[in-house]
C-alpha cells in the first residue's frame, strides 16, 4: 500500500496539531497513487493558503489597531504638553506627531547618504557639521534614493519648502513616499516602535506584524495632510510631488505571487471578465470608476495589498457624507472639502443607494484580485450598507384615480398635446408589465405574428453591427435573463393601431419601433424621455414623490392579481424570475395561454374609447405625412 506523506511547515503545525500529514493512498498502483498523491497536495497547498489568509487578515486587523491607537494616543500626549495654548487640539496635536517623525525620518535618511548629504542635515538640525562621522557620498541601487539627481531633488524641495512654515511637512512627505514606494520598512523601525509603545505594544522589528505596521504608518506619513496647510495647497504642491515621482524607483513587489497591487489593474481585469471594452461607454464600468476615483481621494491608497476592512469601512462612512448633486463650486473641490462644506451648509448627501454602490464597486473589484490571488482576502467581502438594498417598494402604484387622470388628461385624448413616440409608450406601458425602457428599445421585425396571436419579442444584440449608415454605439442589453422574453400585445393597443403604427415605421425606413428618441452615451433610449413623461404626470396633479411613471409596472402587478391573472404568467410577461422550480422547467406558458392573461387587463377607472380615438388620429397624421422608402431595412 502507497503513502501520502509530508512534513507540515513549522509556521502551521500548532494549528493542525501534528508534524506531519500522512495518509494511506488506499492502493499499490504506482500510476493510481501518482494521481491520488497529486490530488492529496493540491488539497495541502489549498489548506496552506486558506491558513495564510486567515493570519493576513488577523495581522491586518492588528496593524490597524496598533497604528490608530498609538497615533492617538502620541496625538493626545501632544495636546496635554501644550495644554497652555487654548487653540491647540487634537488636530494639531496630530500634526506636530507627523511632522516631527517626517522630519526625524528625513534626518537620518540623508545622514545615512553621506557625504554633502549628511553635512547639510547636520547644519540645519543641530547646527554643526562632524566631516569625519559620516561616509563618502555613493549611489545606492538598492535604496530608496538610488541617484544623486534624487537626493539633489529632496534637499532642494526641503531647503526651499520647509523654510516656508505654510508649505511646513511637504517635502518631508516625499522622503516617507519614497520609502513606502520601496516597502523599505527598516526607515521606518523607529517610528513603528514609538507607535507601538504608545499603544502598548511591544513590537519586534521584524516578521509580517512589523512589516504591516511599518507600511502603515508610512503611508500615514506620506499622505497626512497639514491643518495649516491653506485651502488649495495642492496647485502648489502638484508639480513639486510630480517631479519628485520622476525620481522614484519601480515599486517593490510584495511577492511573486502579486503580479498586480493596483486599483487599476483589478478594475481592468475585472472589465475583462465582464466583457467590457474600456474604449466603449459603459454605465457601470463608468460608475465603479468613479467609486474608485474617490476611494484613492479618501485613503490615499491605490496598492490592493494596504487595503484593510477598516480602511473600506471609513471610506464609506466618507461617502455617505459627500454632497449629492452639489453646485460646481462645491463639486470641483476636493473630496474632504466638500464633505466639510456639505456638513456646513447642511446640504444633501449621498443616498445609502448610491454609497452601496460604492461598495459594491470596491467588493467586485477586489473580489476579481482575490481570485487572481493577488490579494490573501477580500476586505470588503461581507460588508452591506444600511438602507442599500432595494425592497421592491421604493415606487409606490398609482391608484385608480391617478390612472383616470393620467389617460383621461389631454395628453392621452388630444392628438396635438404630446408626440406620438410620447403617446404610444404611455399606451403600452399599463398593459403589459413591461419595464417603459423596454419598449425603446423594440425593432419593427421584433412585433411579429406568433400563431394567432401579436406578440413583442425583447432582445439582446449579440454583437455591433452596422445598421443604414448609423452605427449603433452599443449592443443592447436586458436586465435579466428572464428579460428576454414574448409577451402578448393587449387587445387595446391592437384596437388602438399599434401594429399599423410599426408597419408605418417600416415603411418610413426606420431601425426603431420609436425612431426619434435619442440615446445617451450608454445606449439608453429612454433616459431623456423619461423626465419628460414624468414631469407630464406631474402636470396633471400627481405629486406623490413615490409615484413616478415606472409605477404603471406595480399597478399592472395589482391589477393582474385583482383579475386572477396566474401568478405565473404575470412572472414571465413582467420578465421575473419565477421562485417555483417546477415552472421553470417547463419554459413558462405558452403565448396563447398569455393572451388570455393579459387581454384581462382593464383598469376600470379609464374610458379607453376616447384614447383609441386620438390613437386613430395620429395614425390618420402620420400616415399622410408618409412616404414609402425604397429597399430593405
């Protein structure tokens, strides 16, 4: 009999409770035990990884804690030996905590540098020079500051910046940059134990603890913003922090297995997993752009591998306080500007819709770097933003009443109140359950003779294709899989004269059922003509916030289940998902069937006669002012 058998690294065996992993193979088959063998060590190597995940988070976690207590604790400590001063609080108590380790920090990186170096940060810091203590000026390859350029840069930019008590901390920030760029934790051994003591902690100056706690307050360092720094620093600072960029070397990797630490790197594979061709407009691809945009803004954090749950957790406590649709004034500034503006002038923020977004854009994201295995976790991974998630009762339906003022108002019976476009998708969308959007978006072959019946066909596009001489930007998409769907046209419409309307379009040459509407970047046919309907149904005496014209899809839900139309049939014409498995294998009902269901519809409080009628005088319009056009479309 054949043995699997492996000695368990010393790192996990107090987890695992032995040496050693040994297993039988269950066979003396030399070419079956190879294979099982195989088998059992991708299954070791799984654990391993599993394990390794499980202390990156813990000392995550702990790093967190460590830098956060301790810079409050120092920051405090601060305040208390200036108690003295009135104005002196714990912002600027965290500034002086800051500014006196960029400072230290910066002091020994030139000194170890030598030469020139060492004797200009002498004469500066303790005024006086000893030639004879500090080496020759060298190059370093390995360093922070490899080059002479580089460190010619970094005394010019201390010598003319921090003798500027306004721009005080800013080139000192960049010698923190460097050596976080380069992951040099050992420049930064001092500082991480003063932090640690502060917050109690003994910490050893070496092993993953100490690297993370390092790496923090390194990024800590670099991207602290100074409280006496004015308003709009950064047009000041830009170019100096740009130059200084030309100088540092490439980022140290955080480990062969991490070809990829970026923001920008996860988004782009993300977009190739979905499918998303970044030279194209894409809604979601443009949104999560922007959560990302202000994520690095908020953490100043753009390496995957920095970030923690914490870090995730604060950035959206930052979000839910930005502005929603804010003045350009206050939507040019920086992010932290105007949450401080929003916060004073009482303005309204960011929906909790709109901030789970933001996570879900940093989740998905990140979730693409975990399976890459560029990152041991996904720190976003379980977090939910109160209030995020949609109930299906955010739009209320409108009652009988509304439904009676809406088709008996002058937009529904005067054939000059509105367009036609206008007309017909206020028709279709009462009777079919259809989302108003998807009606747009119907090509004339897509209303087609199914048997006996008229049904809408809902499609997507597969591919771009050329279409007359317009090139449409963008395939079409449906929300869901059920989305693409048949569904039956209402006896109404048809009485109304909706197939003479598409077979009008085809004769005037058009690609679109509704050929004057105008799509925005993302292929959206209805974005522009939905503030139009609305503001109508506004006009008529409608002005319930939760009612909008999206409500016709809840009261046709409602009026299907007062006519007893199947739950199930209301479920494919409305293109849900069904929740009854047994329906599911069976495709749905068939188109007859629907047409029983939906020729229910009636909406009681709505004499459909005189919509007909302006229905036909449209129609009589439109006919005259047509034209065959010649050929195929």
């Amino acid at each position: 009999m054949l043995w699997f058998r492996m000695s368990v690294p010393e790192r996990y065996r107090a987890r695992v409770g032995k040496r050693e992993w040994k297993e039988s193979l269950g066979t003396s088959v030399e070419a079956e035990a190879r294979a099982l063998h195989a088998q059992k060590l991708v299954e070791v190597h799984d654990l391993m990884r599993r394990l390794d995940a499980t202390d990156t988070v813990a000392v995550v976690d702990e790093a967190d804690k460590i830098v956060s207590a301790g810079f409050d604790a120092l920051a405090r400590s601060n305040v208390k030996a200036h108690e003295i001063a009135a104005d002196y609080d714990l912002t600027r108590g965290l500034d002086h905590v800051c500014f006196t380790m960029l400072k230290m920090m910066s002091f020994r990186a030139r000194l170890d540098w030598g030469g020139s170096y060492a004797a200009k940060a002498q004469e500066e810091a303790l005024g006086e020079v000893d030639e004879d203590l500090w080496p020759v000026e060298q190059p370093d390859p390995v360093g922070a500051f490899p080059t002479f350029a580089h460190r010619d840069a970094v005394t010019m930019n201390i010598e003319l910046f921090e003798s500027n008590s306004v721009f005080k901390g800013a080139a000192f920030r960049e010698v923190a940059r460097a050596h976080l760029l380069t992951r040099d934790w050992k420049a930064v051994e001092i500082e991480a134990k003063i932090v640690a003591q502060a917050a109690g902690i003994v910490l050893k100056p070496r092993g993953p603890l100490f690297e993370a706690v390092a790496e923090r307050i390194l990024r800590r360092l670099a991207e602290h913003r100074f409280s006496h720094w004015p308003t709009g620093v950064e047009k000041v600072l830009l170019p100096m922090m740009t130059a200084m960029a030309n100088h540092l070397p490439t980022p140290a990797s955080a480990g062969a297995s991490a070809p990829a630490q970026t923001l920008n790197d996860a988004f782009a594979a993300w977009q190739q997993r979905k499918g998303i061709n970044p030279e194209l407009p894409d809604k979601t691809s443009d949104e999560w752009q922007v959560a990302l945009d202000r994520f690095r803004e908020l953490t100043g954090t753009d390496d995957i591998s920095a970030i923690s749950r914490k870090m995730v957790k604060s950035f959206l406590e930052d979000v839910a306080q930005l502005p929603s649709r804010p003045k350009k004034a206050v939507g040019e500034l920086p992010l932290r500007e105007q949450i401080s503006a929003a916060r004073a002038a009482k303005l309204p923020t960011l929906s909790p819709p709109t901030v789970g977004k933001h996570l879900a854009a940093i989740r998905s994201v990140l979730e693409v770097a975990f399976d890459k295995e560029w990152i041991g976790n996904n720190p976003a991974a379980g977090l939910a933003v109160a209030g995020a998630k949609h109930t299906g009762t955010e739009r209320d339906h409108f009652s009988d009443e509304d439904l009676r003022k809406i088709y008996t108002a002058p937009l529904m019976t005067n054939p000059e109140a509105c367009s036609d476009t206008m007309f017909w998708i206020l028709l279709l969308a009462p009777f079919h359950g259809s989302r108003p959007g998807e009606h747009c978006k119907l090509k004339p072959h897509e209303i087609v003779r199914e048997g006996e019946e008229w049904v809408m066909r809902f499609r997507t596009d597969s591919r771009q294709r050329r279409v007359s001489d317009a090139l449409e930007t963008r395939p079409r998409r449906q929300k869901t899989l059920q989305s693409v769907r048949d569904v039956p046209l209402h006896w109404i419409v048809i009485e109304a004269g909706f197939l003479d309307w598409v077979a009008l379009q085809i004769q005037r040459g058009e690609h679109w059922v509704f050929g004057d509407l105008e799509a925005d970047k993302y292929g959206d046919r209805y974005k522009y003509l939905s503030s139009e309907i609305n503001d109508a149904i506004r006009a008529v005496g409608i002005d319930d916030p939760d009612k909008a014209f999206y409500s016709t899809r809840h009261s046709w839900r409602r009026e299907g289940r007062r006519r007893r139309v199947p739950e199930h049939d209301l479920d494919q014409m409305a293109g849900h998902a069904s929740t009854n498995v047994g329906r599911k294998y069976g495709q749905g009902s068939p188109i007859d069937t629907l047409k029983e269901s939906i020729d229910r519809f009636e909406f009681r409080s709505v004499p459909w006669d005189a919509v007909v009628a302006c229905a036909h005088q449209r129609l009589i319009r439109l006919a005259r002012n047509t034209l065959p056009v010649p050929g195929d479309v």
